[in-house]
C-alpha cells in the first residue's frame, strides 16, 4: 500500500523540456500508465489478503454464522486454502485467493446475491436526505446542513 502511494505521484511532474527547450511538452502518459498497471496489481494483491484475513475472522467466530453471500465466498476460499492453526508460509495462500479473484470466482460465487439484493432493496430513485435542503441563490445553489 505505501508503495502504491509513491506510484500515485504525478508523472508530468518528472517531464523535462526537449529539443533545447523548444518543445514544452513532453508526454509522461506511457510512464503513468505503466505505473497505474502496477498499483492495480498492488490493490489485487491486497485484496487477496484482505479476504484471506476476512476469512480467519469469521473462524474466530465459529460456530456463529454469516450471511448466505459471505458464507458462499467463505466456502469457495477455504476449499483453496484452509484455515491458520499455527504458523506457516503465506505466499501460496495469498497467491491462490489472488488467483480466485483473477478468475472472478469470487464474482461468480457473490454476484447471484448482489443481483437480489438490488433487485429487492434499491429504490428506482433515492430519496433526498432528510438532513439537507436546495436553497435557491439566483443562478447557483449550494447544499446546506441543517441544524
């Protein structure tokens, strides 16, 4: 995660005039790109951790359940990797829940789920907060918090 912050730092900022400072622009797109490829290979990284650390939690909560979706996820990471009892190497663990993700199996076990929920649960539109209120001002309006 630090490593990404670096990452983030702006390309254009390391761009140097060429051609005897008669080009004022030169493009550090090719640079970035490389360098947001290597975060989002970061993020996948982290969240395959992520889940793995998710998982141990809920063993710590055994014999409690979760919800059906988080139970299925649950399931199909354990039948890859099992649970920490003592110590051992992570790396494999890591990779194969990083390659569940890369798969979208993780996806495929979730999404039935997410599907329902939105289906059941989402509004066509959201009500407006009862916490804020238009004010007109002329040709612009701000959001105000009321106290």
């Amino acid at each position: 995660v630090s490593e990404n912050k670096a990452l983030c730092h702006p390309s254009s900022v390391d761009s140097l005039s060429t051609s005897a400072a008669t080009e004022d622009h030169v493009s550090m797109g090719g640079w970035a790109a490389r360098k947001a490829l290597r975060v989002i290979e970061h993020v996948e990284q982290v969240l395959g951790i992520e889940l793995l650390a998710a998982c141990q939690g809920i063993e710590f909560l055994r014999p409690l359940r979760t919800t059906t979706p988080l139970e299925k996820v649950y399931d199909l990471v354990r039948s890859i990797v099992r649970p920490w009892i003592k110590d051992r190497f992570m790396a494999p663990d890591i990779d194969a829940v990083h390659q569940l993700l890369m798969e979208q199996k993780v996806w495929e076990v979730a999404n039935p789920y997410i599907e329902k929920y939105r289906q059941a649960n989402l509004p066509e539109e959201r009500p407006v907060s009862p916490t804020a209120f238009t004010m007109p001002c002329g040709s612009s309006c701000k959001r105000y918090r009321k106290e």
